[in-house]
C-alpha cells in the first residue's frame, strides 16, 4: 500500500516467512521474506517510507506499518516495517509547553499554559496537533487515534522544549513518568490510564499455556509508608492501613522522586535553604502517595507466566484481537499454598508463520496494578 493505507500497490504472495508483533508503551515490527522469483516484478513499486505494510490472517487485517528496510538477497527479499507512530517518532517537535504550576517554571518557546492536565488528553493533543494534523493528515490517522479515558485519568505536569525532542519521544516520555499506557493495533492507536481495564479478556488456564506459570511473592515491593518528595527537603507520605501496619510493624518505606523540570526565577542563593514546596505541589504529592501505596501491601504475591510463552490451541483468545494492555486472570491451584489468583494484563503478542513450522503465537504478560480502574 502507498503512505496513508487507500492506494493498494499489490499483494505479495507466496510469502516464505512473516513475524508480527504488538506491544504496550513501544512501537511493534514486521518482517516478510518473500521469494523474489515469484515477486520481483511488484517488488519493483515497493519502496521504503513511501510505502506501508499491510499483514492479514485468516483475511482480517492483523497488522499495519510503514516499510523502514528492504534487503534482497539472491533468491529472496526481506520486507521490515514499524507501526504507525514511526511518524511521530521522525517528527520534531515543533511547539513546547509547561503545565508546571504558575510560578514554578520559565517558559521557553510557544507554551500551553500553566496548571496539570489529563495526560491521557496531552498524549492525544501531540499526536492530533504535532504529528498526524500535519501535512494534510498524509498518513490517514486522524480517525484513527482513539484516547480511551477512565474516571480519573492521571495528571501530567510535564514541560518541554520546543524542537528538543520527537513528538514519539514526548508520547512514550509520559506514558513513562505519569502512568499511561500506549498500543497499536492495525492503524488503531490507543492510549489509556494505566489502571484502567479498558479491555477485559477471557480468564486464561494454565494448560492454555506452553509452560506452566509460577507463583512468586515479593517483600522487596512491601511498604507501610510511602514518600514523595523532589529532593529538597521536603515530601508528603501516606502510610498503610492500620491493620496492615499492625501486622508487619511501620517504617517499612518507599521514596519516589518526582522528575525537577521547573526552572526557578531568580536562581535561589546556593547556601540558602530551598523555598518550601507550594501547597498545590504538597498536594500532588500527597494525591500521589495515597494512590501508589495501595500498590504495596500486603506482600504482592503474583503469577509469573514466563516471557514469550506459546498459546495452546486451547485458549479463549481470539489472536486477531488480542491487544497489548488488555486485562486478564489467571489461577493456579498446584502450589503448596491455597490457590492463587492474579489479574495479568499482555505486554506483547508475537505471531510468527513459516511454511515449514507453521504459526506460533507467543506472549508476555505480567500482573496488572492492585487498583483496577472500570472505563466510564
């Protein structure tokens, strides 16, 4: 297909190999090989960056992406290809912003204003504003980027600099620090609440896995009491609940160091002490505290599915529509303790096809937040 995925240039059959992926909070991969006697003549027309990758199953497309390599061997062509937010990852920047508090930040560049907003809406005002609006909307995505937001998205007080990084950069930048995840499914792309269980799949057994999963339990994770602080001196915590602390004992701690983006004005005297935080930071700091400390108590017992384990023919899942954030339960009843249920949510698909092998569809999940959040 040319860029924008309306003008078909022609079909590449038969195809030797095909490997296709999905992920969250990364940009997926494709690779064809394909025989070059029987496609030379198509692969004529087939270009990199002008052209896309369109993969079907079963005749349901199950994957899109720009063509970012070709190699030609001898006797065959190998076709690489990235999802759709390729673009945003070769597009600048071209407009900063500031959403610290008044105040706390000099601006640098075109600014948004000051105050948090909802960082899944910042994430679709990069792609929507940035990247696809441009240009004429070229690659045909407008309508297809869907924000899908939950009661209580998070907030975001991220700055950045115009012409200083990718829009891509700036999208992965705050799904990383403010809990938001990302996912491209065909041209879809999605973004969402890390907490948010946008999509709830079938529960999973483990005979529908290759190898069996394990059951771990994590002290390292515990804690009574959780700080937040940027590294001046002063913080805001939230403790564990009563019965928790009573049971295990207090001063069992975690600190969590907020990002320092502001730029203060005037610079303050280097041997004075800081100024003390504004009340809407010691806020934010508090709000943050009491949501993440319900993620470590009790001790998290969890299940481990290994990486990049094999679905068995007997699983509930439907491969064309299995989407990386999706949430899931599993339960294991074999170890030498009650029985175990964990909610899992999947990090990544990998499909693969060969004619010699057949198809192979692996995975990779791991065990969701404790705070599950349902869409509006």
């Amino acid at each position: 297909m040319e860029a924008g995925g309306t003008a078909t240039i022609g079909e590449l059959t038969p195809i030797s190999a095909v490997t296709w992926t999905r992920v969250r909070d990364d940009i997926s991969t494709a690779q064809v090989d394909v025989p070059i006697e029987e496609c030379c003549d198509l692969l004529t027309f087939v270009e990199t960056v002008r052209c896309e990758l369109h993969i079907y199953r079963d005749g349901v497309k199950v994957w899109v992406g720009v063509i970012t390599r070709m190699e030609f061997e001898y006797d065959q062509a190998q076709i690489f290809a990235e999802d759709m937010l390729w673009v945003a990852k070769r597009r600048a920047l071209s407009a900063g912003y500031n959403h610290n508090e008044p105040g706390e930040g000099l601006p640098y560049g075109p600014i948004y204003g000051f105050g948090a907003v909802n960082a899944v809406q910042l994430m679709d005002d990069l792609l929507v504003d940035q990247c696809f609006s441009q240009f004429a909307d070229r690659w045909n995505m407008l309508s297809h980027l869907h924000p899908q937001h939950g009661p209580d998205d998070p907030l975001s007080m991220r700055q950045a600099n115009a012409w200083s990084t990718t829009v891509w950069q700036e999208f992965d930048k705050i799904a990383e620090d403010y809990g938001t995840d990302y996912t491209v499914v065909g041209r879809d792309i999605f973004y969402f609440d890390h907490h948010l269980a946008w999509i709830i799949l079938p529960d999973l057994a483990p005979e529908d896995i290759s190898t069996f999963p394990r059951v771990v339990e994590y002290g390292n994770d515990f804690a009574t009491r959780y700080f937040r602080t940027d590294g001046t001196g002063y913080m805001a915590y939230a403790p564990a609940a009563q019965d928790v602390i009573t049971e295990y004992g207090d001063g069992i701690d975690i600190v969590s160091n907020e990002e320092t983006q502001a730029v203060t004005d005037p610079l303050p005297d280097p041997g004075s002490p800081p100024p003390p935080p504004s009340a809407a930071k010691q806020a934010r700091w508090l709000a943050t505290a009491q949501a993440r400390i319900v993620d470590h108590y009790p001790p998290l017992q969890a299940i481990v599915i290994p990486a990049n384990s094999t679905l068995m023919p007997t699983s509930p899942w439907d491969v064309a529509t299995l989407t990386p954030g999706s949430w899931f339960q599993i339960t294991i009843g074999y170890a030498c303790r009650p029985p175990v249920t964990d909610w899992q949510h999947i990090d990544s698909v990998i499909v693969s096809e060969s004619g010699d092998s057949g198809e192979t569809v692996q995975f990779t999940a791991s065990t969701a937040p404790s705070r599950m959040v349902m869409p509006l």
